[in-house]
C-alpha cells in the first residue's frame, strides 16, 4: 500500500471528504488525491517521493515558484519578529502602496485573509454605496463562497455537480443575476428589466473557474458601459489575474476601469491575503471611516504581507511578463501540436501566465463552449499526465498556472508526456 493511500485513508476518518477544500479531492477525475510534502521551483514531491512539474501552483499564486529564496528569507525575517499582531503594522502600508502603485484604479486597499473574504467584502460596499440588492455574475464565475456567488458557480462547485449550493436562502439567492460570460446581450437583458435594483456586476476578467477564457474583444468595456448608464458598480475579481497575467492585472491587460478590485493570495506570495481596493471615496464607506462593517484579526497579517512585499518586488524584474508568457505559449502550442500529431480534438487558451485546455475543437469563448469539451478525455489525460509526473489542475474546469521558476526542460518534458498521453488517447478512442 502507497503511503499516499495510506495517508488519505487516515485523513479521511477526520477531514470532510480527506480534504479541506472540495477540488483538491480528485472527484473531477477519480482517483485518490496527492498528498504532498514539499515543493521547489516548478516542481512538488508527493509523500512517496515522486516528482511532479507542477501547473497548479496553489491555484494560482506561486508566479515565482515553490519557496522562492528572497519570499521564504522575508517570511522567516517576519515570522521571527512576531506571527500576528492584530494591530498595525508598516508591512500593511508598503504593500498597499505597492497595489496601488501597480493598479492606478485603487486608491486604498483593505486586506483580509482570503479572495472569499474580498468578494464578500467588494460586494458589501457595492450595495451600501448604491443602495440597491442585486449583483450580476456569470455562469460559470466563481467568487469564493459567499453565499450571494454559490448560484451557478464554477471552480469545485461545478466539478461537483453543484453549481447552486443548498444552505444558501432563496432569499438571498434571489438578489443573484446570472449572466453568459462573453455575451453581451445576456446582460444588457438583465439591465433592461432589473437595472435600477443592480448594485454590482461581479466579473472575472478572465474566467479561470470554467477552466480558463479570455474575454471576447470588447466585453469588459460593455460591462462598463451598462455599469457607467445604469449606475452601477464594475467589480473586477482579479483574485487568479491579479499580479498573474500583467503587473497591472486584467485591467491593465484590457484597460479597463473597475470600482472596485478583488485580489486573492498572489499578493501574500500564497499565504491566505485578499485584498479589497478602490476609490478612496468608495473605500471610505468601509469601517472604521465609514459604516459598512468589516474586520478581522488576520487581516494585515504581518507575515503574509512580508511575503507578498518580496513577491511584488519580484515581479518588478524587466521582462518578467514577456519571459512568463512565453513560456505558456511554448506550452500551450506544443501540447495542440501533439495533440494534432495523434488527431485527437483539443485546443488551449492562454493569457499572461495561465491557460486552458480543451478537448474540443477551438474558439472557446462561452460557458456553453466549455461544456461542450470532453471531460471524460480530460480525465484520462489527467491521469496519463500523472502517471508521467506532470501535476495538471485535478478538474476539467479549473485554469493551469505556468510560474518564473519553470524552465524550459520542464516544458520539453510536458510536451513529451504529453505526446505519449494523446497517442494513447488517439489509440483508446
Ligand atoms: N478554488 C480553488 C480553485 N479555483 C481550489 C482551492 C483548493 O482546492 O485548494
């Protein structure tokens, strides 16, 4: 018996399901989840000791790599100086000068401890400051798990098979608009009946819970444009995107002007940060200067802020973005190549530093795309791909994240498992 097996065995008599969040379970493509021991650069080691190329990356946030030296030297420094303070502390100020510098739209910033946290909390000022109830997101968006986003969600909610999630009140549902990413109309229909109840539509500028789909030329700017005549507000959730596909997230990619920002654990290196940011005039309606209640006692926690201050400054290197991009169309490329070479239908996406797979046949631009691509062929390629040593996001709907510290014998190693992975597909079908 594996130890891994072993290990999931005992973890399941104590931890819902094994696991402490529903995706990393495997149930989108069976089998038993890898228990991990450590990670370095653009590889984890599973507690048997084998060597995966890692493209998950914590979901995301681990643009540098696994223990980076300069964020495990600036974790070290901070945690021996204290692990908490719940109290002020200077890291928080540099950091949010660092967002703010980065992404011009936000004046102020308030950390907390998780993307969940920055939703719930955007979401919160977007009623108070519009006085209106409903938020618009899309099918497919995934926003953490505020009650008012876990209707027709994405990420393990659509891995799982439920999208709309029991224990939500159809109450509180019912201020929940579901629009069709990259279809304009779909929301200009809900603007047209519902637009002067709309407090906020909710986006992730590109989609990374449905897998991963960039927006279609223009979308972003028409949400603006309904948000701008119909006084509401733009949420942008850059939690995946934020710091991953430009320096200036999303929003600077597409130049687009949110009201507010969402930011997830990239900026805490991977340690559990989010951030809420924004206009100062929006951002001051947040307690303490203004009445919509939020706290925490994590929140500006001094170690996650040292790590995402030595993440930040890395990402300042010249040539960072272009370097990483590359490498993810290397990749992307090489894997619909190969998979051409076997004739099995397949295509990817990518933006910045993530990308999608698919197998089925190019452009991806809807939900409705999305679940036309083969999840059984994504679970055997999962599997071959595991079995090669290559660690894919365990789900047909979830984004892969390429980090600085892959190299480009990483990549000649996924495409060559990746060969032999489609030829044995192309000899199953
Ligand atoms: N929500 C994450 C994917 N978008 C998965 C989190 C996890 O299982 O760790």
């Amino acid at each position: 018996m594996s130890r891994n097996h072993e290990a999931f065995t005992r973890a399941q008599k104590v931890l819902v399901g094994g696991v402490n969040s529903p995706v990393r379970a495997f149930k989108g493509v069976g089998g038993e989840p890898l228990f991990l021991r450590r990670g370095l650069g653009a590889h984890v080691w599973d507690i048997d000791e084998r060597r995966y190329i890692d493209y998950v990356g914590a979901w995301g946030p681990l643009i540098l790599g696994h223990a980076p030296p300069a964020v495990v030297k600036a974790v070290q420094d901070a945690a021996a100086s204290g692990l908490a303070f719940g109290a002020p502390s200077e890291a928080e100020t540099a950091l949010a000068e660092q967002v703010c510098a980065c992404m011009p739209q936000i004046e102020q910033v308030r950390f907390v401890s998780s993307g969940t946290e920055a939703t719930m909390t955007a979401l919160r000022l977007a009623r108070a400051a519009t006085g209106r109830d409903k938020v618009v997101k899309f099918e497919g968006g995934y926003h953490g798990h505020p009650d008012a986003f876990l209707v027709k969600a994405g990420s393990g909610a659509l891995t799982l098979g439920v999208p709309t999630s029991p224990g939500v009140p159809a109450s509180v549902a019912a201020h929940t608009l579901v629009a069709s990413y990259n279809e304009p109309a779909s929301v200009e229909g809900l603007f047209r009946e519902q637009g002067a109840d709309i407090a906020a539509v909710i986006v992730e500028p590109v989609a990374g819970n449905m897998n991963c789909v960039p927006p279609a030329p223009g979308f972003l700017a028409h949400l603006r444009r309904l948000c701008d005549e119909h006084g509401a507000l733009l949420i942008l959730d850059e939690v995946m995107t934020g710091f991953r596909v430009a320096r200036g997230g999303a929003q600077a990619l597409y130049g687009i002007r949110p009201d507010l920002t969402t930011l997830g654990k990239i900026i805490g290196g991977g340690l559990p940060v989010g951030a809420v940011g924004g206009p100062r005039k929006l951002m001051q309606r947040l307690s303490p200067e203004g009445p919509v209640f939020q706290a925490g006692t994590n929140s500006g926690n001094p170690v996650a802020m040292s790590a995402g201050l030595a993440t930040l400054a890395a990402l300042s290197t010249e040539g960072f973005y272009p370097a990483l991009e590359g490498k993810v169309r290397r990749l992307t490329t090489g894997l619909e190549e190969a998979a051409r070479r076997h004739r099995v239908l397949f295509s990817t996406t990518a933006v910045g530093g993530m990308f999608g797979l698919f197998f089925r046949a190019a452009p991806i631009s809807t939900y409705a795309d999305v679940m036309q691509s083969s999840v059984p062929q994504f679970q055997a390629f999962h599997r071959l791909m595991l079995d090669e040593g290559v660690y894919l996001a365990p789900s047909a709907f979830e984004a892969g994240f390429v980090s600085a510290a892959h190299g480009e014998e990483d990549i000649a190693q996924t495409l060559a498992a990746a060969d032999r992975a489609f030829a044995r597909l192309s000899r199953a079908a």
